[in-house]
C-alpha cells in the first residue's frame, strides 16, 4: 500500500466552494481502480491549507489508473480552479514498528 498525500492550498474564500468541489469529485477519484481510501482534512491554524491523503495498491495505480486518464481531469477541473498554487503530492510508504 502506498499514501499519496497532497498538501492544498486554495484561494482565501474559496473554502467551501472548495469542499463542495470536493465533494462532488470524491467519486471519481475513489473510484479509480487500485484506489482503497480517499480522505480530504482542513487545517484549523490554516483554514486555507487542506491535506488529501490517498491509500494506493501502488504508485503505478495512482499515476496509470488516475493521473493519466479523463478522470484526473475530470477531477482537477472541479478542484483546480480553487487552487492558491500548485498542490505538493508525495507518496509514502509505512515505517514496521
């Protein structure tokens, strides 16, 4: 499993209209093949700031089921136009304990 995690930021006053696009776009982002979970925050000290965590089968699902397909765009039409800037995208991997 690999987390895709996105940090957020949107215009100032954009963010309802930011979680409504959201909301609106969650289906066709969760329901991309090879994706498990899709979970969008709000921070509290910067209500601007939103962070997309997104379980993966793997990078590859992400990058050939998601962002190379209509459905990225799709998506990023909803959400982009709230945008203060380019997202930050990383994926991660669990540490074993």
């Amino acid at each position: 499993m690999v987390l895709e995690v996105a940090l957020i930021d949107v215009l100032p006053g954009h963010e309802d209209a930011f979680a409504q696009a959201y909301a609106q776009g969650h289906p066709v982002l969760a329901g991309t093949p090879g994706c498990r979970s899709v979970r969008m925050t709000r921070g509290i000290e910067s209500p601007t700031r939103f962070v997309l965590l997104v379980e993966w089968d793997s990078v590859e699902a992400h990058e050939d089921n998601f962002r190379a397909t209509e459905r990225f765009e799709q998506w990023r039409a909803l959400i982009g136009p709230h945008f203060a800037g380019p997202p930050v995208v990383e994926h991660f991997v669990d540490v074993p304990a």
